[in-house]
C-alpha cells in the first residue's frame, strides 16, 4: 500500500460516508465505466462539474472498488452494483494509482516541488510494490510503468481527482501550464499499461489544453452532456427521500 498506488485511503473516505443515513447509491456508475471500456474500448473519462456535485465521492467510489488496497465485498455486495454482470470480474482487481492533484508539498513555492511530489511518490510505491523489477526512482513515472507492464503485463486505472486544481495557485507560470499538460499526456495518453483513466475537475479541459495534450478523454460536462448526470448531485426523488430520512430522525 502506497501513497498513490494501492492506497487505503479511498475506501476508508468512501466506506465512511456509505454507512451514514444520508447516503445515496450511486454506484451504477461503476457499471457504465466497465460497459464502456469492456464493450466500447473507451478507456478517458473526464467529468466536470462544479464544487459540491460529490465529484471527489465518486472518484473515492472508483478507487474503492477497482483497487486491491481492501476487499471491497464487504462494502460493495449490498449495493446496488452488486447485481452488475461486471461485478465479479472488476472488483478489486486492479492496481489503482490515485492521485489527488489538489494535495500540495509542505511549503511548496513552485511547479517543480508540487510535481515532484507526485512523480517521486509514484515512483516509489512503484519501487516498493515490485522490488524486482529495477526499477529507479529517477526514472520517468511513465517508463517505469512500461517497465512493468513489458515484464508482468499488468495494467493501471487511474483515478484523478481535482485534475484543475494546481493552475488556480499563485505560483503557476504559463510555461508550468505547459509543463504540466505535458505531463498528464505522457502519463496517459496511448499508454499501453492503462487500463482507463477517470478524471474529474470544475473547469472543461478544453479551458486549459487548447491543443492535443488531452484530447482523448470523452468530457462530461452538466451543460452539453446528459451521460452520467445522474451520478453527481441529487435527483428530485434522492431529494425527496433524503428530506424523509432528515425528518423521521428529526422528530425521534
């Protein structure tokens, strides 16, 4: 268990808010995702929407349930996903590399530290989780995972959340902007060890990557796409039983 890859941290955040009264499955996404990479090779997901649509709830969802930091039986076979023809074959199968890009270093004064952090962590739970591979830590994120999957043929999902958030800090220049596209599609992008990637953030990508960088994720937005809106924020019934829950437990 890592800091990025295989971390606990997801479930635990997740398993936590699904044992409280005013939960609210949505765990169908779940089964959408997997029909879409296993039926229509979509492998990109970026969903956008504004603070407060339960954006990082669903990323900590995704995480919960692909990755094999936890069993995730225990909390997954009561949910509505449970009955899903996928379930059995995707639930805790993957290596899951989370990456919260709203997390900063301590002190950090500039680009170099913020993504040092990620890369550095990646690679060292990379170095710890397959101690005989060779890998390096000096090596690129992204050549250390082709190491791995040329050797063990294993692949990652990898879950973002807040994918936006470093270009509201003070410290980003233009070029850090660059710098950082630059990083996320060498990461991602035609990378034979993804298995898919699932991004969120308040802004379009098309705000910041005017050019290539990104252009293979399938963008959700709540303005021009209907797909997954159900997901994020409530539905008039979800409301409506949430209101009944508040009122029963108000009047006990």
């Amino acid at each position: 268990m890592g800091l990025f890859l295989n971390s606990i941290m997801p479930f635990e955040d997740y398993s936590s808010i699904a044992q409280t009264r005013f939960f609210v499955d949505k765990t169908p996404l779940l089964e959408e995702i997997m029909s879409a990479v296993t039926t229509d090779g979509q492998k990109y997901f970026c969903i956008t929407r504004p603070r407060r649509f339960g954006k990082s709830v669903m990323v900590n969802m995704v995480s919960a349930f692909f990755g094999k930091a936890v069993d995730g039986n225990r909390l997954f076979h009561k949910l509505k996903i449970a009955q899903s023809q996928y379930y059995q074959e995707h639930i805790n199968k993957y290596h899951v590399i989370h990456i919260d890009f709203s997390k900063m270093p301590r002190d950090c004064r500039c680009y170099e530290e913020y993504i040092g952090r990620i890369q550095d962590g990646i690679n060292m739970d990379l170095i710890e989780e397959y101690a005989g591979l060779n890998l390096s830590i000096n090596n690129a994120v992204w050549d250390n995972l082709q190491a791995v999957f040329e050797q063990n043929r294993e692949k990652f999902v990898f879950v973002m959340d807040e994918w936006d958030a470093i270009f509201h800090k003070s410290f980003i220049s233009e070029n850090d902007t660059k710098n950082y596209l630059d990083f996320l599609q060498n990461l991602l992008k035609g990378q034979s060890y993804v298995k898919f990637a699932y991004m969120t953030g308040v802004l379009p990508v098309a705000k910041y990557s005017s050019g290539s960088e990104l252009n293979m994720f399938l963008e959700y937005d709540m303005a021009t796409k209907k797909k997954f809106s159900e997901y994020f924020g409530f539905l008039d019934s979800e409301v409506d039983k949430l209101f009944e829950i508040y009122q029963k437990n108000r009047t006990d």
